[in-house]
C-alpha cells in the first residue's frame, strides 16, 4: 500500500489529507499518520497524498502575477492571510476557514473559525506542525463553503482532494517546519515560552521575541526540523489560489503570488493595501530549498 511506504520511508508530512478520505476512519495523524489494524488497504488515501503526487518540476510555472499585500490587522508579516480571511468570512464568501492556532506554550493546533472576529485566533506563524487537514472532514458536514490555509504540503492535499466545498485555498512558503521541541530549545534559552509573542528568522539567524529578541544562529535548530521536510520540494505553495510569504517584500509587509483564477477573484473581494514583491528573492530561497 503506497501511503504505509511512504509513512515507512519517513516521508509523511503529517498534512492530515489521508485521515479526510478515508472511508472507515482507519488512519490517524499527530507528527505523521498512523494506520490502525482495520485498514483494508484499499489505498483510496494514497490518492490525496502529497508527497505520493511528487512535486513540481518548475514551482513557478503557474504564478499569474506577484505583488506585496498588507491589511491593518497584526500577523506574522504584514497580517495578509487574516486580512484576506476576515474579508471572506466578513463577506459570507465562506462559512468556514480551517488553520492554525495555539496555545499560551507555543503548542500549535488546527482551528476552525466561523466568525470574521475570530480571525486574529490564527495569525501569526507557529513553526511547529499541526495536521490542518484532519479537520475538514468535520467541516464538510457542517458548512458549503471552506477556506483552508497551510503550509505547502497541506494545500497540496487539499487540492488534490478536489471537493468544491473548498473554495479558497491559501498556501504560506515553507522551507520546513519543526517538533515542539523547537519551543523547548526556546525555553531553554531561559525565556519564559509564555512571554514569546513572535518567533520569525531574520538575516540567518532564529528570533524569538519577548522582553527582547533572543537570536540564535540556524544551525542551532536544525536539530528540531521534521525529518519528513527534508524530502520536499515545494517551497512556495505551488497549489494554493494564493500563496503568501515573508521573502520578496519589506518588512511589515507580505509576498502573495496568485495562482489561479479563483485567486484573483479572491482578491477583488478584499481590501488589502498593495505594493511591488520581488520574484527574485522568492525564487532564490525556492532554489535554496531544493540544493539543501
Ligand atoms: C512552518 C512555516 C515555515 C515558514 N517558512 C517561511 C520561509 O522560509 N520563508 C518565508 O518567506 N515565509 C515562510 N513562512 C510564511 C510566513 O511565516 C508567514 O506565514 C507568511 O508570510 C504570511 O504572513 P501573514 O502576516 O500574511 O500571515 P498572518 O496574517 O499572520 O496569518 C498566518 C496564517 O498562517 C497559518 N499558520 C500559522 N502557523 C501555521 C502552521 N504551523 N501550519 C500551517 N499554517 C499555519 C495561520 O492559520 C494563519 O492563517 C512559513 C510559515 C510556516 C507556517
Ligand atoms: S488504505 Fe483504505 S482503509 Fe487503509 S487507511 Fe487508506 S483509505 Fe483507509
Ligand atoms: S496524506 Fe499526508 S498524512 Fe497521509 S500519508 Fe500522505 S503525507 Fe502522510
Ligand atoms: S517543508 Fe513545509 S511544506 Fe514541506 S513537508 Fe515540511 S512542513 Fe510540509
């Protein structure tokens, strides 16, 4: 069965997409997915699995257009992904929107979100792993119209999934992402988890932000990176309708790259203050990512 080679080869991103497809709930997913003995091995699951699909040869082949993109609302960048989720929520263009949350230890948890208010409950960039999509087989029963927003590994599942249910898909670049005990390393810097408001990398080094900035040199916390990470390709989302990022744009603001039609349609529905994003900058960290 292709998904237990691929969870066997130490691949499995963990993106949750196996757990919304399969018929008799046999698969679970924490750090990766986990089959019980009641699979069948039907091998339905391996359909919506991203790293089964393999990745793009050129990841930017389809972007339509670039720009910089920031709303009045505070994120990790320049708060684009909430500005554009209250707009659609606000709108009732959606009824639902899946992403990401967490708690006062850093520990990070997919969230679903119906209110426009509720938005701020998922800014911010949690480096940390959440299975996003193991919430939208709930979601499916609930609602008509879903956003979901996540790292490239997660929206190429959710594109895959091909339901017309999802109707915006919102990717966030990725070079990788890490175990909780990136925020136990951060603990053991001697800051209180708790006081950490931000934690981002900036010019080569990991920061977190409380009283004060606590950098640390990357290679520091390689050691906490997901070993599956180390297999992908994709660092821009190529599957999303949007695909948002810190690289490529000032500070204060963020990269979006629109993708599809539906992106474009997506954004005539937000109000967002626009500015120039530089595609070198994106495509270099991309190339850096695939060397590494
Ligand atoms: C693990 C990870 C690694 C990243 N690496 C890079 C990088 O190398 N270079 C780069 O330019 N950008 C990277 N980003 C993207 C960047 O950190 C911002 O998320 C992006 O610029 C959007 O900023 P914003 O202010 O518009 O988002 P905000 O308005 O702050 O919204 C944040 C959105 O991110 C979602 N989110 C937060 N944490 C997670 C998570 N763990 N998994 C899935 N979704 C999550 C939330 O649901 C929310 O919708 C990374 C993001 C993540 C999650
Ligand atoms: S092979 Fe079939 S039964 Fe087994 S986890 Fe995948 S979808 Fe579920
Ligand atoms: S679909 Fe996602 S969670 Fe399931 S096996 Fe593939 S990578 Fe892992
Ligand atoms: S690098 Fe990012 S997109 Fe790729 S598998 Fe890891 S978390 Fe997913």
């Amino acid at each position: 069965m292709k998904i237990r080679e691929i969870i066997d080869a130490g691949k499995c991103t963990g993106c949750g997409g196996c757990v919304v497809v399969c018929p008799i709930d046999a698969v679970t997913v924490k750090e990766r997915a986990v089959i019980g003995d009641e699979c069948t091995e039907c091998d339905v699951c391996s359909m919506t699995c991203p790293v089964i699909d393999g990745f793009p040869e050129n990841e930017f082949d389809n972007v339509l257009r670039a720009c910089a993109g920031r709303s009045d609302m505070q994120g990790q960048d320049g708060a684009a992904v909430s500005g554009i989720l209250r707009s659609l929520l606000a709108e009732g263009y959606i009824d639902c929107a899946i992403g990401v949350g967490r708690d006062d230890m850093w520990r990070a948890t997919p969230i679903l979100i119906t209110d426009a208010q509720d938005v701020a409950k998922t800014s911010g960039t949690k480096y940390t792993h959440a299975p996003v999509l193991s919430l939208v087989k709930d979601a499916m029963e609930k609602y008509e119209r879903i956003a979901i927003t996540g790292v490239p590994c997660q929206v190429h599942s959710a594109r895959l999934l091909n339901e017309k249910k999802i109707v915006a898909i919102i990717g966030l670049f990725c070079m990788s992402s890490f175990t909780h005990g990136l925020c136990e390393f951060v603990s053991g810097l001697g800051v209180d988890i708790r006081d950490v408001h931000k934690m981002d990398f900036d010019k080569g080094k990991f920061v977190a932000y409380a009283d004060k900035e606590h950098r640390v040199p990357i290679k520091d916390i390689k050691g906490h990176a997901r070993p599956s990470c180390k297999h992908c390709r994709d660092f821009s989302a190529y599957h999303a309708d949007i695909s948002v990022g810190s690289v490529g744009s000032p500070e204060g603001w963020s990269t979006m790259l629109i993708r599809t039609k539906e992106g474009e349609k997506l954004l005539d529905l937000v109000e967002l203050e626009c500015g120039d994003a530089d595609m070198d900058a994106v495509k270099r960290l991309s190339d850096m990512k695939r060397k590494t």
